[in-house]
C-alpha cells in the first residue's frame, strides 16, 4: 500500500492555505498512493481567537472541505484531511477540530474530533489552551479502507496511549496522527513518541505535520516542528520530511502488522489491576480508560 503525507506551514489565511494545499495533494496524488494525508489545522494556523470566528465556517459550508472532497474525487484517492478547525453550534462558542476522512467518490466516510485538548505551560512563556477555542470530542473512532482498518487521532493525543490500543485492539492497522507540533516538544518527543505508539500497537503510524514560520496578521506567530514521519509496526522509520512544505512517501507491507502482533502478542496480554492503594479486588484495565 503506498501512502502519501503532505506537510504544510499554513498561515491565518484560509483560502491561501487552500491554494498551497490543493497543489501539494495534488502532487502527492500523481505519485501514485492510495492514501493521501494533511497535517493538524490545514485550514488555518492562528493563536487569535477573533481571527479564527472571523474566518471559519461550518463543515458544511467550509471551503477547504468541499474543495479537497472534489480533489480526492478527481483523483480518485482516500484523502485524510489531517484536521480542519470548525466552527460548531455549541453555546459556549468553541471551535471543533475535526480530522475527516474522505472516500474516493468525495464522500465523508468518517470524522474525528481530536479528544485531547493541547493546554500547556512550555519554557520561555510559551503556553497553549487549546481547551479554551474548542471543545474536545468524545469518541474514539477507527475506519475501513479496502486494504487496511484506519485509526484516525490528532497531535496531542498521541501521548494518551490508551486511545492508540483501543484502536488496535478494534483492529486499525494503520494510525494517522496529523499534527502541528511546537518546536521544544518536537525535538524532545517528536519522534520518540511517534515510534513507541507504533511499537506499542503494532500499527503503521502516518504523522503529517505542519512546518516552520506561520505568518499571522493577528496575534503572535507561531513556528511548528515538522518532521513529517511514517512508521513501520517494529518502530522503524519508513520516512521523514525535511523542513518547509512538501510530500513524502512511503510503501506499507500490511503483513508486517499480523507478522509483528503475532512476535510480540502485547493486544492480547492485557489484565486487569488495581490502583495503587485501592481497596477490594482488582477493577481497571487499562482499556476502560482509553477516551476518558
């Protein structure tokens, strides 16, 4: 199964970001993968609360969306928008940001919204709140291909593993986990985190990522990792993007998923066990917790 990853450094402007975005899927199409993944925030990069109501939309009036649904259709690719930031109906205002996968008719064959909020506190005065412009989701979700089953995650959630074993246990053989990482915790964690979510599923791991400076007119700027990776089952790295917009890609042998998993038989080695201190028998595993 060849793949594509498409990396971007979006800015604050949607429909610019649409324009640089449409091409470089539309060059990852022509190199002949089944499956063509965006980073986190393909739509829109911005730390501006005002910015981001005043540009967003709706999913279905959202420009980005209909567009590449038309490109995945044209090409006649499974397309996975790595995530979109949406405007939502919710009373509190937030944004949703929501990971689609698309068919190759164009349909939406499933969404995601990204379960675990980015708030963190970094060196230097860098923070995030993520929590505070959108709201998180609340369902894992896994998804068919006609060659693979598809998990579909975003950024941040990769340090929950719990999530990542449901989703193997379910059956996904393949992880996608677009993100828009920072640059302190890129270089620290970026890859090592990558690789053990891999190691621990048993997946194929395809991590588009945004990358470099992103230019706002509102707010500060803000600068990505990047780094884009596919990983194989055992942890190897299949692929890596160098800094800036681009494609890279890679060829799955989705026999080494079972190959691995039959190896080392970690999904199905699960016990239940008691917290530390807890009174009674045994009552958790680590599954029960996976999207909590």
């Amino acid at each position: 199964m060849r793949v594509a990853l498409v990396q971007l450094c979006s800015s604050d402007d949607p429909a610019a970001n649409l324009r640089v975005t449409e091409d470089l899927v539309r060059r990852a199409a022509g190199g002949g993968p089944s499956l063509v993944v965006t980073p986190e925030v393909t739509n829109i990069v911005s730390s501006s609360r005002a910015r981001q109501k005043a540009m967003l939309r709706h999913e279905e009036d959202d420009p980005t969306l209909a567009r590449l649904r038309d490109v995945a259709a044209e090409r006649g690719i499974w397309l996975v928008i790595g995530s979109l930031a949406i405007l939502t109906h919710d009373e509190d205002g937030r944004f949703a940001n929501r990971s689609f996968l698309i068919a190759p008719d164009g349909g939406i064959a499933a969404r995601y919204d990204k379960i675990h909020m980015f708030d963190v506190a970094l060196e230097k005065g860098e923070s995030y709140r993520e929590s505070a412009a959108f709201r998180p989701g609340t369902e894992a979700v896994i998804a068919d291909l006609p060659e693979a089953r598809l998990g579909l995650t975003i950024c941040y959630d990769m340090r929950f593993a719990a999530l990542y074993r449901v989703l193997a246990q379910e059956g996904a053989d393949i992880i996608t986990v677009p993100a828009a990482f920072t640059v302190p915790t890129g270089r620290a964690h970026w890859q090592t985190l990558l690789r053990a979510r891999a190691i621990e599923t048993g997946c194929f791991v395809l991590a588009a990522a945004q990358s470099g400076h992103h230019v706002t007119t509102e707010g500060p700027d803000r600068r990505t990792y990047g780094h884009s990776l596919i990983v194989g089952p055992w942890g190897e790295i299949i692929a890596e993007a160098p800094d800036g917009p681009g494609v890279i890609f890679g060829e799955l042998d989705l026999t080494e998923v079972a190959k691995v998993r039959d190896m080392v038989p970690q999904l199905r080695h699960d016990r239940s066990f008691a917290r530390p201190g807890a009174q009674g028998p045994a009552s958790h595993g680590p599954t029960d917790r996976a999207t909590s």
